[in-house]
C-alpha cells in the first residue's frame, strides 16, 4: 500500500521505449528512451516526481536502477509480461527531420495508466505525448491538480481529435510544436494559431519551436523564448519531453504558477534540454549536476537581456 | 559641390530596385523596392542617412518623392540612362521560401557605386548585399568609419569567394543568414559557423534567422534575438535590410557601438522590420511614427524579460 507515502509534488504519464537512433554524429541501439524516461529524469533535478508507465518483462535491471539513481517515485511503473515498446528512427543530416523505421507498440499497445492512490492528490500533472483517451482516463483519476500540462502530437489530431480536445479542454497548457499548432487550429501564424488555441480551454500555449527555442502564450502575454546555443547535438530525441519535464519540476518546486515563474520554469526546462541532447538517451542527465545547470542559465539568461 | 554640406551620420549602399512580387495574400506589379530602399527608409527614423545606388531614367518621380519623404539624403542616387534594376518572385505557402521569377539587372549591371565628397567622413557604413568587388570599391573611397557592416548572399560565396572574404576583413560586422553562414564557414551548427566567421576579421558575425530572429555573436558574447510575432504577413520583401537599416540607424544615433547599445539596435531594427512586413514595398513604413516605433519594443522587450 502506498496510501500513507507522500504525494509526488509532480507525476508524468508518458512511453517508456527502447530507442534504436541513428543521428549524422553515431548510431546507438537498444538505448533507454520514452516521453516518461526523459522528463521524469529532467524533472528530478528539482522536485520529487512520480512516473506511470508501462514496461515488459524484458526492461534492463539496469534501466530501473537508472531511474532510481534520478530518485524518481516508481509506485506508477507497471512491469507486464511480454516485451517493452521499441521505436527506431534516423534523422537527417540537419537534425531538422526523423524517420521513423519501426515501431513495437508492444506492451505499450494495452497500456491503461493506473495512478496509484499516492499519487491521487499530487498537485502537478504532466501528461506526455499519449493516446487521448488515455490522457482522459487520467485526468479522471487524480484530484483537481493545481496545474496540469498536457503533449500531444499529429497522429491524434489527425485520428482522435474530439477526446483530444476534450482533454484540451480540461488542462492548464497545452504544448505541442509549430506544425501541430497551425494543424490542429487551421491557422497559418503562430499568433493566430495560438490564440485559437486558448480559445479551446486552457491558459497557457506553449508552442516548441526545436533549435529556434519556444514561445509561450496566455490570453494577456508572450514570452518569446529562444534555444540556448549548442556546439554540438548528439541525439536531439526527447528534448521536448526533457523540456517540458525541467519546466513542470520548476513549477512543482516552486509551488505557485504565475508569469515570472513560468518564464524561470521555461527557461531551466530549455537548459536541461540543452545538456540532454549533448548525449544519447539519459547519458548526459545521469552525470549533471544542479551547480551545472545554475551555471548555464546564467549564461543563458546574459544571451537574453536587452 | 557637397563639399561643404555635413557628412551623413550613416551611409547605405546597395540595390534599388522595380519589383513584381506575389506572396499568398497578395500580389504587386511595379513596386519600389531594393535594399538601399528598405535599409534607407528604416534607418531615416533615427538618425540622417545618404543613399548610394544607381536607377535609370525610367524610375518614378513619385519614388523618388517617397525617399524625400523619408529625408533620405540623396546626393548618392545616381540617375543614368537606361532602365532600373527589375526583380519578380513568388513566395510559398508559409513565406520561408521565394522562387525568381526574373531579374533584369540593367543599369544596376554596371553600377559603380561612388561617394559623393560629403559622405566620405560618414560615421557609419552599410554594404548591403551587392557585388564583393563594389563593397571593395566603396571601403577604397571612405575615410575609416568608425563601424561598417557588410551583408552578403550565397551567390558570391560561390561566384566570388577571395573579395568577400577581403571584404570581411575589413569590416566590423557581418550580417548573413542561416544557410549562407553554414554555407561560408563550412560548419554546421550555427555556433561553430559563427567562430569560424569571426575568425575571418569581423568583431560581429549577425546571424538572421527570418521569423525565427536573430543571434549576435562576439568574441565574448552572444545575444539571442526571437522575432516579434505577427497577426499577418503581406510581403516578406526586404525585412533583412529594413532590420540592418533600423539597426544601423540606433548605432549611428548613439554615436557608440558597445554591446548594450548593440541589443538595443537590434530590437528597434527588429521592431521596424516586422513593421515593415505588414505591407508590401515601403507602404507600412511610410505611415509609420517614431511613437508607434517605441510603442511597439516596449511590448517587445516584455516579450523578452526573464
């Protein structure tokens, strides 16, 4: 029972994969990936999170001892027989685009997030890029959360548009980047396409724009976010998920959502992204230090004052 | 003889040109253009600026009108027989991309830019993006400015590498776009691009991203400049120049170029130039106000603050 344990200040619901990539700098197989892996790690960094996921029978030992080293809450992550999900892509020469080569749905095929009652009256919810339904089915098990962000992609407005607004309709932000923002609102500028967007039910907007950084939107404000300048991107695989999962354990550390926070919270997500891609899977995340990362935002933040 | 008239605190050289251009909203025929025109009329709202190009006898008095309007100081417009610097082209569906339809050079064929007496202790300099051997040719007849900026394109990275490269030598900043700079260094993240660029002369390698914005790089430094988001795009056309315009206006306004004042020009360049493209050829400019300007970069710089 983990009744009497004390609520993760945030939970993530996402994919737990093992990712086979090939970028232009290596290819690396069998790697620790999934929308959870990464922003459940990131999240760690400031604030106690809790991961639901579903993994196989054949999910490495040493993959869930990786998590424990994040001290990440593992009440959520469901082990059933049969094999974990596995995805295979290759991206191109500019890291702009991703080709999918195979994807096993496997366990992940039957996946029904069960929150465990610990986690019922956590305050912070992110809900990574799954089905919409499924998204639903966890909204209708956690206690009126302060703040709830929700990811979603192309196939399901494309296949499931109506539960995905219906979800849309139920969260405090909705992150999604800029090809989906002008899909799913059937306006050509951002400007636009957000504000369609707010109209739908949430607060925020939060467009991910990749290299060129993110922008944030509310029914009164902007805040125009640029990426932080690398040297050299290894993997960029999960960087949205590393993002949104730095931001919400900023959020959820902090403890109130407002404007300034926000925009502080954006900018930590989009320095712990910055080291993730540095590296394939979790390897960059696993050896970073909080000194590390207050030493890059720093440096990020003289790349933006005027 | 100009002789005795004061120096323009800026001087911009580059094309003037009669363009036919349709973008999805619309489409114009025969309207003024060229990036003498966009920088000029940019930069006329912060300090006095002097136009060098060249237009054939066939240009519209109204035109010329318009850059008096401006009081673009133009003792550096050249009228010779003949007919004016001609360019069509198309934009895509999302404005990231234009096709040429045709460019009939003309005059502009054999222009060779010359300073009147009276610009050659002019302050500042813009090259806008015209022939390496013509940006040579005017550094040989001005007296050491006290900051030049040069802005290139591809076509001479590949038609003319050994005089841009002289070029970029001899001046304080080089303003390129993503490509071009990738294309120019042979590097591929745009930070490696950008050292390797600095390494070839210039204190300031200016990166311009379109509606992504801008990145300013320094030895020591880097500024990260998002753009300011639009409701609507008409024409595109120009927005790099009108940018380096505004932003050389602020400088030679100043009297000063440190790296604060130099964040400062790029938002007030950036904030004429998305001004700029809410209309086609100079039609937005021409009814734009210094106080609709300041306006506009105080909600600009909001969008910014972290």
């Amino acid at each position: 029972m983990t009744q009497h344990s004390a609520a993760p200040s945030l939970v993530v619901v996402g994919s737990i994969g093992i990712d086979t990539i090939e970028t232009p700098v290596a290819k690396r197989e069998s790697i620790l990936g999934g929308s959870a892996s990464y922003a459940c790690a990131a999240a760690s960094f400031f604030t106690n999170v809790g991961m639901v996921g579903v993994v196989g029978t054949d999910f490495p030992k040493q993959d869930v001892d990786l998590y424990k080293h994040f001290k990440i809450n593992l009440d959520g992550l469901e082990t059933v027989p049969g094999q974990t999900f596995r995805w295979s892509g290759v991206y191109e020469a500019n890291m702009d685009n991703r080709r999918t080569i195979s994807t096993d749905l496997n366990v992940f095929a039957s996946f029904q997030p069960k929150l465990p009652a610990g986690y019922r009256r956590s305050p912070f919810l992110f809900l990574a890029n799954i089905q919409p339904t499924l998204q639903l089915h966890v909204l209708d098990q956690i206690d009126k959360p302060r703040f709830t962000v929700v990811d979603t992609m192309d196939l399901w407005i494309n296949t499931a548009k109506e539960d995905l607004l219906a979800v849309v309709k139920r969260v405090d932000m909705l992150t999604l980047n800029e090809s989906e923002a002008r899909h799913l609102s059937g306006e050509q500028t951002l400007l636009k396409a957000a504000r369609a967007l707010l109209s739908l039910g949430p607060k925020y907007v939060l467009v991910k724009k990749g290299e060129h950084g993110s922008i944030l939107f509310s029914e009164r404000s902007i805040f125009l976010m640029p990426a932080y300048p690398l040297e050299e991107v290894q993997d960029p695989t999960g960087a949205g998920d590393t993002f949104a999962g730095g931001l919400m354990g900023v959020l959820a550390s902090a403890g109130t959502v407002d404007e300034p926070t926000l925009r502080k919270a954006m900018v930590y997500g989009s320095v712990v992204a910055s080291f993730g891609v540095e590296a394939f899977s979790l390897d960059r995340l696993q050896t970073l230090t909080l000194a590390q990362i207050e030493t890059r935002a720093g440096r990020f933040r003289d790349m933006m004052r005027v």
